[in-house]
C-alpha cells in the first residue's frame, strides 16, 4: 500500500504534512468531504476538503484558546453563547465548563460532520451533549442570524475555512459580521480565527481581522500555536463595548478563572492571557498594513491539495 500522507498548502511554497497510519472514515457529504485519519505523530483528527479541523495531541490548543480569553473577559458570565460550526464540539465543551452559561446554541449546516465526530474523535469527547444547556441547530448560519431575535452575550465563529466556492465565505464578510454584532448584547464579544500569520502567510488574516475591525471599531487580535497546524495562528475579538484584554493581572485572571470555570485547562491561565495578547512587532505590522482589495470575497486562495 503507498504510504499517505496529508498535505496542505499553508501560502505559495509553503506546505504542511503528516504521515497517516489509517483512514478511519472517508465520507463526502453534500457539502464536503469528511475524514477522520489516524495520524503517527497526533493521532486521530478530522480533516475537510483535505484541510486539517482538529488532531488529538493538541486539539485542546485551538478549542481552549477559542473560548477562554472571551470567557474570562466577560467574567465567565455568558448566559446565552452562539456558536458557529464547530462540528466536532471541542468549543461547545469548553463553554460548557462554565457555570454562569445558560445556554449554548451550537449551529452546524453539515450534521454529518458532528454524526461522525459523536461517534469517531473521543479526544473532543461527547458527554457535553447530553448537557440540558446545549442545543443543536441544523440551519445556514446566516438564516439563523438573520431570524434568531434573543440575543448573545458571546458569538464565537468556529466555521470551517472559506476556500474558493465555499459558502463559508460569506460569513467572513463585513455584511455578516454586522449581522453578528446586531446579535450581541451591549457587553457582547464576538470571537473569531482569522487564520496563519506567518511570514509569508499573513494577509488572509489581516483581511478578517480588518472586517472585524471595520464592524465594530475596535479588534483584539491574540495568538496561539496549535502545533498540528505548522503555523502561528491568529484569533480576533470584536467587543460592543470599550475593551481592554490586558486589563487584569495574570493572577487576578487566575484567581477569576478559578472562580468560574470548572475543570483544570491545560493551556489557557493568566500568565498564557498576557502573552497571548502581547503580539509580536512583525504580526502587529501585518495587521497594521492597508488592506489590498477590502471588496474582494474573503476567501482563502490555496491550492487544493
């Protein structure tokens, strides 16, 4: 049998790989393809249209830096969350860690994707779903801003990457994310990943980070490094409200996470907070830097591998 590997494009000359040992599930759904392989070096993980979602070894990389610096600037008190895609549900999880949350709404057009997740990735693990607190919506996530009345304390977007063709694009754009911002309480935050922001792989991200920037007048952008990837990987806030992420000590940040977060994190505490927030000279440049085409679709041009 010829060994496989994956293999994807993370910006011209530049790509990523790991060896696959087994090819648990191979599915293509009506609306991408889905497949969970065993990898040598992180183990099982989901993969989309060849583009990796989330490996075992550092899944908790991603989910947890996703949810917890939101979380803790909103003094873990989030009574109703929206969440955007995520199929796997490692996001949903770490949500659910919270007391204060009411209400977790996750909306996923591709129920296929969280069918197979349930039942093939038990490093996201899967009691979460019988928590009385979640709810799945199967719907296109813009028919449900569009409808959706109560609103959000926190709208964190976990969609899948919007290459050339995907619908996924069109919630990346500006008309959206105004769409999420009308959905947000006055003290709401939205959180979204704005992709790699490596040194030659920085303007996709610029691009999102910009929208987000533009909608609601402020960003805060954050780093975090999911190995798995092969890259640095940004992720952006947009708040309401005046924000400050760095306002708080690390050990005041300690001290409130214990306060209202159940269950020990293995990545995300005060000390992580700071740096992850204190952005290096080179990303802050990138982000810094007038966007070539603002009108452009927001798609991210890779080649498909």
């Amino acid at each position: 049998m010829t060994e496989r590997w994956t293999v994807e494009e993370i910006a011209p000359g530049e790509r990523h790989c790991h060896r696959v040992v087994e090819e648990v599930v191979v599915v293509d759904s009506e609306f991408q393809r889905i497949e969970v392989l065993e990898t040598q070096g992180y183990g099982r993980g989901l993969f989309l249209d060849g583009r990796i979602q989330h490996v075992a070894a550092d899944e908790y990389i991603y989910s947890e830096a996703m949810v917890h610096p939101a979380m803790q600037l909103l003094d873990g008190r989030a009574a109703r969350v929206l969440c955007v895609g995520a199929g796997p549900g490692g996001i949903v999880r770490e949500l659910l860690r919270y007391p204060g949350v009411r209400e977790v709404v996750q909306v996923e057009i591709d129920t296929t994707v969280v069918d197979i997740a349930s039942r093939h990735l038990p490093s996201v693990g899967a009691d979460f779903r019988l928590d009385p607190r979640y709810r799945l919506v199967v719907a296109d996530a813009l028919d449900y801003l569009a409808t959706e009345r109560e609103p959000f304390d926190l709208i964190v977007n976990d969609l899948s990457e919007p290459l050339p063709g995907s619908p996924a694009g069109r919630l990346f754009a500006a008309e959206a994310v105004r769409l999420v911002r009308q959905r947000l309480t006055g003290r709401g935050l939205y959180v979204s990943w704005c992709g790699s922001v490596g040194p030659v792989s920085a303007e996709f991200a610029a691009r999102i980070f910009h929208v987000i920037g533009e909608v609601f007048g402020q960003a805060h952008g954050y780093l975090s490094y999911p190995q798995s990837y092969g890259t640095v990987w940004l992720t952006g806030i947009g708040a309401r409200s005046p924000l400050d992420p760095l306002a708080h000590s690390p050990a005041e940040l300690d001290q409130r996470l214990a306060r209202t977060c159940a269950g020990e994190l293995r990545l995300y505490d005060g000390q992580t907070h700071h740096h992850m927030f204190l952005l290096p000279k080179n990303v802050r440049a990138a982000l810094s830097a007038p966007v070539a085409d603002p009108a452009a679709p927001i798609e991210l041009l890779v080649e498909r591998l």
